[in-house]
C-alpha cells in the first residue's frame, strides 16, 4: 500500500496547475459535460500510466539495482526542479477544435493521452514503478492521484483554480519528490 499512498499523493501535488490540468479546464469550459470528460481523463490517465508503469519496471531489468537506485535519485531530484517551472498550456484550443467532431469523449481522451506523454506525471509514473515492486498499486495511486487534482478542475472551472496557492503546492511536491530521492540515496545505509 505504501506504492499507492506515495503514488496518489506524488502524482496529485504534481498535477496541480500542470498543462493537463490546464487542459482539463478548458476541455470543461468547451464542451460543458463534466461526466464524459472524467470518463475520458481517467481512461486515458489508466492507459498512459500503465505504460510508463511497464516502462519503468522494465528499466529494473535493464541495469544492476545499486545503478538503478542512483537513476531513481536522481530522476526524483530533477522531478523536484521541474516542479519549481510552472507549467504553460500551448495554444490547446486550437488542437481542441481539431478534435471536437469526434465527440467529447473521443477529443477529450486524444488530447489528454498526448498531453501526458513527457508530462511530470508520467514521468512520475515511471519512476514510481521502478522504486516499488507493485506495478498495480503504483498505476492505480498515480490515476487516483490524477483523478483528485483534474475532476474538480472539470466540475468547478477557473474559478476555483485561480484561488489555490499553485505556487506553494508546487514547492510542497517539489520538496517531497526532494527528499524521495535523497532518501533513495540513503536508505540503503539507514539499514547498518
């Protein structure tokens, strides 16, 4: 259960004020149809996180565990930077007009997987999947995680959005994925 909670609470701060939240917006202010969008968000997040999952697991096979660790620290210390860079959504309107006459569901579940590909989430995910042994747990606590920051961007709008402090929670998540890593680094000598 460990891989979930860390998971779901990694991939929550992470998402907050991301360019998939972002888009989770807009999406809601286009098509005002809250349920198939949530539908589409979640089944996309389920299949993007299951394959970066499967990627970070195959990783493990690929080098020795001592490497594999000093790669995990390192990817959690650099996910903590890129958590300081706030996220910018590209001109998203346009693709969603593209994407609009396949139906809300179909546009939604496009434009939200390409959205996550190299996003902070999924490279959450891969990581996240390399550290723990549960490639089930980690895939449902980073949907979870996704689900809890993007389904209340779908149901209350900007509105809400512009009233969280998406500075601080950046930095809290950045200081978590901080000290994942630097307990990476250490952990195997907290065991003497």
């Amino acid at each position: 259960m460990e891989a979930f909670f860390i998971s779901t609470g990694l991939v929550t701060l992470a998402e907050m004020g991301d360019k998939t939240q972002l888009l989770a917006l807009l999406l809601a202010a286009k098509f005002r149809k809250p349920i198939p969008i949530l539908i589409a968000i979640l089944t996309a997040t389920i299949l993007n996180h299951a394959l970066a999952a499967l990627l970070g697991q195959w990783l493990t096979t690929l080098v020795s565990p001592e490497i594999m660790r000093w790669i995990l620290a390192g990817s959690f210390i650099a996910m903590a930077a890129w958590m300081l860079i706030p996220d910018e959504l590209d001109d998203e309107s346009g693709a969603i007009q593209r994407w609009q006459k396949h139906g809300v569901f179909l546009a939604t579940f496009i434009l939200f997987f390409i959205a996550e590909i190299g996003d902070k989430t999924q490279i959450a995910t891969v990581a996240l999947a390399a550290r723990f042994d549960s490639l089930f747990w980690v895939v449902v606590g980073t949907t979870v995680g996704m689900m809890i920051a993007n389904a209340p961007a779908v149901f209350i709008g900007d509105k809400m959005a512009n009233r969280l402090p998406i500075a601080l929670i950046h930095k809290i998540a950045a200081l978590i994925f901080l000290l994942l890593g630097v307990f990476v680094i250490v952990q195997p000598y907290l065991s003497l």
